[in-house]
C-alpha cells in the first residue's frame, strides 16, 4: 500500500520562534574548519581537539563487559558506585581531598567536561551575573554563558597567555560570581605555575568568587611544566572551589561523554539535582568500563605528545612568536605581522594548501593567531608543520 501523500502545508518561518538565546550563538568555528576540510581531497589536518591513539584495550574490554553484564540501565543521577570510588580514591591521592563523607566536598560523574560546566553555570549563575573567563578561551565558555544569560567577561591573557590573579583583580565587580580558568589550557597549551595558581584560589577566596578549575588536559603535562613531578592544580591550596576533569581527551574515548566535578557540597548538589533533570547520567556502560582507568599507564602516549610538541616549537622558532606550550596538545601561533594577513586570510592560505588549522578568532576577540593541534600522525604533522612555514616565509 502506498504511504498517503502528507497533506500540504503553507510554508512556515521557524525562525520567528528561535529564542533570542540560541540566536545568540554562533555556529562553532570549529565545526566551520572541519566543513571546509571536509571538502579537501586526503588534508593534512592539524585541527582536531582529540587524542589520535585508541582506547586502551583493559578500557574497551571493561566497557564491553559493562554492555554484556546488562549495565544498560540508569545509573544515579551522581554515577554510579565503582567509578565514584576511584574518582574519591585518585583524588585523594593527587589532591590530599577527603571525598568519604559528603560533609563539605562532594563529587559526581558527568555528561563529558562540557556537561560539569553547564551544570556550574546553572548552578551558580544568575542572568546578569558576571563570569570571568581568559581570553583565548575554549569556545564552550562564553557560549554556556549566553544560554544562562551571564555576561562574560574577558581576561585578556597576550602576549603570554597566563591568567593571573593580577590580571582577573582588575575585571572583578559585585555581579562577579565565578572565575573559569583552564591550565593546561586549549587553546594555548599553556600551564600556570603552583605559586599562580594558589593566587588565584586566595583572590576568589578573599572576594567570595567561586573558582572553577577546568582541568581537562591534566594528564597532557609536559616534564617541564611539571611541579615536583606533579601537574599543578589550585585543589592542592583549598577545597573552596571546583574542579573539573574529564575521561575523553585522557584515554581517547571523547564520544562516551564522559567527565566528574568535585568542589563545595553546596555547589555540587545543585548540580546533581540540575543533572537529574537534563543529562540524568552519564553514559552507564562507560562509567563502569572507566572505573579501572586510572591504573593504565599512559607515559608512551605523554611521551609521544611531549616530542610532537617539541617538533612544533622547533618549526617555529624562527619564523614567529609562539609561547612553548607546556600541556594540552595544542599550539596558539602567531602569524608574523609581517605578513599583514589576519588569522582568518592565513587560515584560507593555509586551506589552499591542503592544511587545516584553525583560526584565532575562533577563540578569541582577536584575530592575529591560529590554533594547530598537533594530535596528528608525524608524519601529516611534519608536512603540515613545513607548509605552514612556508606559508610564513620561513
Ligand atoms: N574544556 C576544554 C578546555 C576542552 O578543550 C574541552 C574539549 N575540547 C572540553 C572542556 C569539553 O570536553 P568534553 O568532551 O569532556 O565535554
């Protein structure tokens, strides 16, 4: 039997009925790069914002069991218990946190670390409330802002893309209620130092300002940028704040959407509660599989990203101004003023080439660097790394 025609309509405008919030935002330019790469026959693509080694294999193997042992369901909307125990265990451990008791400090399992800083923003942000976050920043910051209806305030971060507390003292008003920092930081690749770092804790301390920790790339620390062996974190100069980490970028899994918070009792209860009502959980079969993830040993693939970054630096040295990254695997490289090319003209340059990277503006209210991730096979990022100094005459 054929399928009745569906009846005509007139045409409609949706458009009219798109709230002023999502109209707000612009479509990332990210997802723009990855469209116009899209197009290029085999480009060398030193854009991607995720770890280019698999899963490891006791992770897999751990997730596939979750699956068939019927860890399917629903878990609490807080995680469920296996991972919420190591997330206590590595945190006492790294941080000297005392996760046992809800008394005070809490933590909870969340949708990716995307899905932690949506829940922060619902939980302390009022519209109107100010947000302090730098600039460059991860483009999922001043986005949640504009969903929550926060004025974002930008710390201005060049030359040397640190935010410190002197730099965020200055931006602080009374409809101040947070300060967002991200060390080892996308997309900079720059680490502050302990000495920084406990600063910024004592300033949102003495201001009554939450301190939220974007701690993503942790595990992507470089030897250099290491303090006593240790990544540094505010978490070891207060529990006063929160801290946020995920699972995607460190075992290579970022499509299981998975990440945790930790900080204030106060905090995180709202945000369990806000959770129940949007995410519910985080992915099951995924927090099962990650809750032996903390034992693997990941020193080959730090290593592997340690000597990418050192090639990057060495290709730039002479050619541009580039801050040696010291985590993450990315690289905020200026493009010789010489050239007189914002960084969207060097990006199309760049494309022609069959290269893709990303341009400044993406992350920035400036336009006068680009973003290369260096999360790419050595050989594609060797070629990319001799085009791109071509490109600047080098
Ligand atoms: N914070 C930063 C600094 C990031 O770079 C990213 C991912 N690119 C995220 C958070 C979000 O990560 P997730 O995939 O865990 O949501």
């Amino acid at each position: 039997m054929s399928q009745p025609a569906s009846p005509a309509h007139p045409p409609r405008d949706f458009s009219t009925l798109i709230s002023d919030r999502a109209g707000a935002i612009d479509v990332s330019g990210i997802r723009r790069a990855f469209e116009l790469g899209g197009q290029l026959d085999q480009p060398i693509n030193l854009s991607i914002g995720q770890p280019d080694f698999p899963v490891p294999e006791a992770i897999k193997k751990a997730t596939i069991e979750a699956i068939e042992k019927d860890r399917n369901g629903y878990t609490l909307t807080r995680g469920a218990p296996e991972l919420l125990d190591s997330v206590a265990k590595r945190l006492r451990q790294d941080v000297g946190w005392d996760l046992s008791s809800d008394d005070g400090i809490m933590h909870m399992i969340t949708s990716g670390t995307s899905g932690a800083l949506l829940l922060a923003y619902l939980a302390v942000l009022n519209p109107g409330d100010e947000v302090i976050v730098p600039d460059p920043y991860f483009v999922v910051y001043p986005a949640i802002g504009e969903m929550v209806g926060a004025k974002t305030v930008y710390c201005e971060t060049y030359p040397d893309f640190r935010m410190t507390a002197e730099r965020i003292e200055g931006l602080i008003t009374d409809r101040t209620r947070m300060v967002l920092i991200n060390s080892p930081g996308n997309p900079t690749g720059v680490v502050l130092s302990n000495q920084e770092l406990q600063e910024i804790i004592e300033l949102c301390r003495k201001r009554g300002i939450l301190l939220v920790s974007d701690e993503i790339y942790d595990a992507f620390t470089y030897e250099e940028s290491l303090e006593d062996g240790r990544f540094s974190t505010p978490a070891r100069f207060g529990q006063d704040m929160l801290l946020v980490r995920g699972f995607g970028k460190t075992y290579g899994c970022t499509g299981w959407r998975m990440g945790y918070a930790a900080g204030p009792s106060a905090v995180i209860r709202q945000m369990m509660k806000l959770q129940q009502y949007t995410f519910v959980c985080a992915p099951s079969m995924a927090q099962v599989g990650l809750a032996g993830a903390f034992e693997v040993d990941l020193g080959e693939h730090i290593r592997t990203y340690q000597s990418r970054r050192d090639r990057v630096v060495a290709a730039f040295g002479d050619v541009t101004d580039l801050v040696q990254p010291g985590g993450a695997f990315y690289a905020f490289v200026k493009v010789p003023a010489r050239l007189g090319l914002s960084s969207e003209a060097f990006f199309m340059r760049a494309i022609d080439r069959n290269v893709i990277v990303i341009p400044g503006h993406v992350f920035s209210r400036r336009d006068t660097h680009f973003r290369l991730s260096y999360a790419a096979p050595d050989e594609q990022l060797d070629r990319g790394l001799a085009i791109l100094r071509e490109l600047m005459g080098g």
